[in-house]
C-alpha cells in the first residue's frame, strides 16, 4: 500500500511513456507486469513471513513461481526475436537508465520493508533481506515499465531482470547487518519502556 502512490508519483513525474495505452493491450506486456507485481508481492510475504517463529521454511518459496513465468515470458520473447530476425535482432547496448530508475522507484517500498522487518525475529536475516530486496526491486520495475520504452526481451532480460537480482542479492549480502538480535532487543526494549509509561 505504501509502493502504490510512490511508484503513481514517480511515473507522472518521469512522465508516463508515450505507448503506454498501446502497451497496457499488448498480452505479453500485461503477463510481464502481472508477474513481476505478483513477484514483489510474493517476495514480501515470504520476506514477512520468515520473521514470525514457527512459520513454515516453506514460504520462503513464495515468489519462485512468479519469478519463474517473468523470466519465461521474457525468455520467450527473446527466442521469439531471435526466429523473426536472427542474430541482428539480438544486439545488447548498454541502458544505464534501468539502475538507477530501479532503485529510485523501489526506495519508499524498501525502507518501508526494512522497518517493518526489523520489527520481527531474524531468524534467517540474509534470506529475509534477500527477499526484501526483491520486494522492492520487484515493484521498482514494475514502475520502471510504465515510463521507460525498452521492451527488446534481451535488454529487459539483462538490465531488469539482471538489476533486480543484483539489488536481491545485495540485500542479502546486507541482511545480517540490518537484520540482527541487537535491533529486535533494542524494538523489545522500546516497547517495554512505552508499555511502562502507559
């Protein structure tokens, strides 16, 4: 609820792209954005769900099935391309752009994530971190496809979907640095003293 009016703000902001109409028709567009939603959203209940002792280790698994009909759509599109045009239709350049727009536009939902996530037990903080990060870098380009009008299946595959594993596995490399025993004893004893005061 807190990603919706963020990623709203930083699409009119950016400026919604010019086919969007024409692109929110498209069927594989609409099965990429619904997998890639549907993905953030799956990777934070599993993310959620991993700081609540006694919850299934199961959960973690949440997000795999979306992630994989992401990637197979984007797959698909790229073999799709490669049988119409060959190996001229595959060419890679550089698009610096999806980074930084990534990030920008999964901010507010990875703070938001972090917060509450610091609040629960960190039982497996890197995985926790990890699927936090692909929360938010999940819903960062989601909002990402609504503004920028790189849609060649090898570019998205690399840049996107590469961008958004990178920011996963870098918050899982983070994860037991923002996600340890001190921060919930320090949560626990906040809430001991405002109990207290009451």
């Amino acid at each position: 609820m807190i990603a919706i009016p963020h990623i709203a703000l930083v699409v009119l902001v950016v400026s919604p792209r010019a086919d969007l109409l024409a692109k929110l028709a498209d069927f594989r567009y609409f099965v990429e954005q619904l997998a890639v939603l549907t993905t953030g959203i799956a990777a934070a209940v599993a993310a959620f769900t991993s700081v609540i002792p006694g919850m299934s280790r199961k959960l973690l698994l949440l997000p795999l099935f979306s992630l994989a009909v992401w990637v197979g759509t984007i797959g698909e599109g790229y073999v799709e391309r490669w049988l119409w045009y060959g190996s001229n239709g595959l060419s890679l350049q550089p698009d610096w752009f999806c980074f930084p727009a990534i990030v920008l536009v999964g901010t507010v939902p990875a703070i938001a994530m972090a917060v509450m996530l610091r609040r629960g037990v960190p039982l497996a903080p890197s995985a926790t971190a990890a699927l936090g990060g692909l929360a938010a870098a999940g819903l960062g380009n989601f909002g990402l496809r609504f503004f920028h009008q790189q849609d060649a299946s090898l570019m998205v595959l690399v840049w996107q979907v590469g961008t958004v594993m990178l920011l996963s596995v870098l918050a899982g490399s983070a994860g037991r640095y923002l996600l340890n025993w001190r921060s919930t004893i320090g949560n626990t004893r906040g809430n001991l003293v405002i109990g207290q005061e009451r």
